[in-house]
C-alpha cells in the first residue's frame, strides 16, 4: 500500500466543508497527509470549487443555512464523503441527510453509531453530537460488532454508498459486498479532543483522491488511529491535540500497514431475512 505516498506525490486537492469548530484541525490533517485543503463553503461558488477539486466532504457539524445551500450544491457536482454529525439530535440535519444522500448519492456516508442507527431508521439513543454509550461498539463485542454492520449493510446496498461508523472499533462496509470491515486502531483520549470524527472525515476524503472510496475510509480510519496511539497523551488534551498533527504529519505508508489492525467477517443475508456471519 503506497497511498501516503501517492497524496505528497499528486498533492490532490480536496474541498472541505466542515464548521468552524474542526475547520482548522481538519485542514491540518489534510495537509499533515500530503494533499490540499480548501474549505470554501459559500454557496455562490460551492459547485465551481467542487469541480475543481478531487475530492469533497461534508460535515453537518453546526449546520447553518448558507452551508446547508453549498454542501447540496457541492455535492450533486461530487459524490464525497458526508459526515452526519447531529443527526441524532436534530430533525432538521436528519431532513437535510437524507435529502443530500438522494440527490447527491454521496461516496461515503461516515458517522458514529447513534448517527449510523438513526439514518439506518432503527431505534437509536441521542446524546448530542456524542454517540450514546447505548449504541456504541466496544472492542471485544463481537455481537453488537456484527450487529452494526449488517445493519450498515443494509443502508450500504441502499444508497451505493461505503458506509463508515467512526468510535472504539471502526466498522466499515461497502455496497453489494458481504465482507465487512472492523478496525481496531485508537485510543479513548481521541474522543476527549473535539472534532477527531471531523478530521476522520476529511482525511477519508484525502485518500479518496488517490483510490477507492472503501480503502479511502479503511486507510483514513487506520491512518488516524494509529496517529493517535504513536501521540504522547501524558502532557494532558492539549499537547495530546498537537501531538496527534505531528503523527499523523509523520505518518508513513510502511507504519500505516504495520500497525493496522484490521479484521473481517462475511456478512450472510438469507431469501427470508434472517442474517448471520
Ligand atoms: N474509545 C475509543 N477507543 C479507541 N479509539 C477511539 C475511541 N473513540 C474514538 N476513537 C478513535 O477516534 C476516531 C474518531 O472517532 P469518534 O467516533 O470519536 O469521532 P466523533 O465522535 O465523530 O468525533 P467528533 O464529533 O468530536 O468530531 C475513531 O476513528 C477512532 O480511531
Ligand atoms: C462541539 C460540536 N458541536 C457541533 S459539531 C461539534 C464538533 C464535533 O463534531
């Protein structure tokens, strides 16, 4: 896998928009990674930006009218990766979700596992921008592990889309495939540290300029998760913040398979409904 390589080879640009609350963490990463940011998000010059760059992603993190305008205008230029930050908590980001999935029918479609359930319109638990404790994925849980991605799968074989639930385990699956992905790379500090998902989303986006949107989420989910196990975290939140930029800046190709932790599972859907893997 050389795909680290590939982005401070062809240093792609990719159009960004987030809010201002990640804006700077995620241009960052995206420049820590090789390629180029640019986080315009007027709605009069969304699509012309989106058509310039190589990639796209949208974030519905504090959602105001102007960026609700430029991510759909964007997106039906691009299919990018769209972050569902909030949908849990808000009706107005879950109309506008869905709304950007049909017209826009995005590449990737990233949250956590509240965010995940809820567009999937099974029983969620909202906490905010938070993933509930009730719906979160821990390591060791093969079950409720197993019961996400079928559950992914579903909304994956829907929309087309690569679908990505970001927390403890990183669970990824792809449209009409029956392997699902789970990633086990991070450390619970990177959830003390506001806007991580956000940076995840964009560094998805990086990657995607340079291969397919299913390795695009794998590699961005391992390549932030190793950045934040290598980061030193004993200085406190702050130094730890910095010091997951400088990783992630410090990143190689060779560190971003070795330390991978990556495993699989075969998803079965049966003619009756049932499911099993
Ligand atoms: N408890 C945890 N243990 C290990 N790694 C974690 C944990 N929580 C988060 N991570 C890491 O942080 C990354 C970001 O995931 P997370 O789900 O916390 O984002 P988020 O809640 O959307 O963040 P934000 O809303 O602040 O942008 C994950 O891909 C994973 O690598
Ligand atoms: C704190 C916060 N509020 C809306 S978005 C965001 C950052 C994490 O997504």
């Amino acid at each position: 896998m050389d795909l680290i390589s590939r982005l401070h080879t062809s240093s792609p640009l990719i159009h960004c928009i987030t809010h201002p609350i990640a804006i700077n963490d995620c241009a960052n990463a995206v420049l820590a990674l090789g390629a180029r940011p640019i986080m315009a998000e007027h709605p009069a010059e969304a699509a012309q930006i989106a058509a310039l760059a190589q990639s796209l992603t949208v974030s519905l993190g504090n959602i105001t009218d102007a960026r609700a305008e430029s991510i759909m205008a964007a997106g039906r230029i691009r299919p990018g990766v769209i972050d569902l930050v909030g949908i849990a908590c808000s009706d107005f980001r879950m109309k506008l979700a869905k709304r950007f999935i049909q017209e826009c029918h995005p590449a990737v479609i990233k949250g956590n596992a509240s965010e995940i359930r809820a567009i999937a319109g099974t029983g969620f638990h909202s906490q905010g921008i938070d993933v509930s404790p009730k719906d979160a994925v821990e390591k060791g849980d093969e079950s409720a592990q197993l019961k996400l991605a079928l559950l992914m799968k579903g909304i994956a074989d829907q929309t087309g889309a690569v679908v990505a639930a970001s927390g403890a385990v990183d669970v990824i699956v792809a449209p009409g495939e029956d392997t699902a992905y789970f990633l086990e790379n991070g450390v619970p500090s990177m959830a003390q540290i506001t806007g991580t998902g956000c940076m995840l989303t964009c560094i998805m986006g990086a990657f995607m300029a340079v291969t397919s949107p299913l390795n695009a989420a794998i590699a961005g989910a391992a390549a932030l998760g190793i950045s934040g196990e290598t980061a030193d975290c004993s200085l406190g939140l702050g130094t730890y913040h910095m010091k997951l930029l400088d990783a992630l800046s410090l990143l190689s190709d060779e560190t971003l398979e070795r330390r991978m932790k990556l495993h699989t599972k075969t998803l079965r859907v049966y003619t009756d409904g049932s499911t099993s893997a």
